[in-house]
C-alpha cells in the first residue's frame, strides 16, 4: 500500500514504522490494521533471535485477513 501511496520505502520490518508511515498516506489502513504493530516482533525479532512470547496465531491471522480486505478495497478504487 505504501507503493500505491507513492511512500518511500524504508527498509524494515518495523510493522509500527511501517504502518504509521501508511496512516499519513491518502489510503491510510484501518483501526484493525494499525493496530497489527503489535506483530513486529514476528517479522523483526524472529528473523535474528528466538522470540519468547507466543504467537496468538487467530489474532494474527485476522490482522492479515483485514489488511488484505484494506488493500483489496483501495486497488479496486484506484
């Protein structure tokens, strides 16, 4: 989304960085989108160190269903 928003891409897995940077676009995500940031340890942490919490693997799968709906929704307006 940060493509289509024509966003400078940094590069990170920061899903926090990531997504306050689509909150200041013209498509800015949903409630249920930004509050996704609390993955970041999964695409941050995991790739370099073990992560000690557990994935809540529903709640994670339903922030990617309602970031999928969000992207969906403004490619077809676009």
């Amino acid at each position: 989304m940060l493509v289509v928003a024509r966003t400078s891409l940094p590069h990170t897995h920061d899903l926090e960085r990531l997504l306050a940077l689509a909150s200041e676009s013209d498509w800015p995500p949903p409630p249920t989108v930004v509050e996704a940031g609390w993955l970041t340890p999964w695409g941050v942490q995991f790739r370099y160190d073990e992560v000690v919490e557990s994935l809540d693997t529903e709640a994670a799968l339903a922030a990617c269903d309602a970031a999928l709906s969000w992207a969906v929704e403004v490619v077809h307006t676009e």
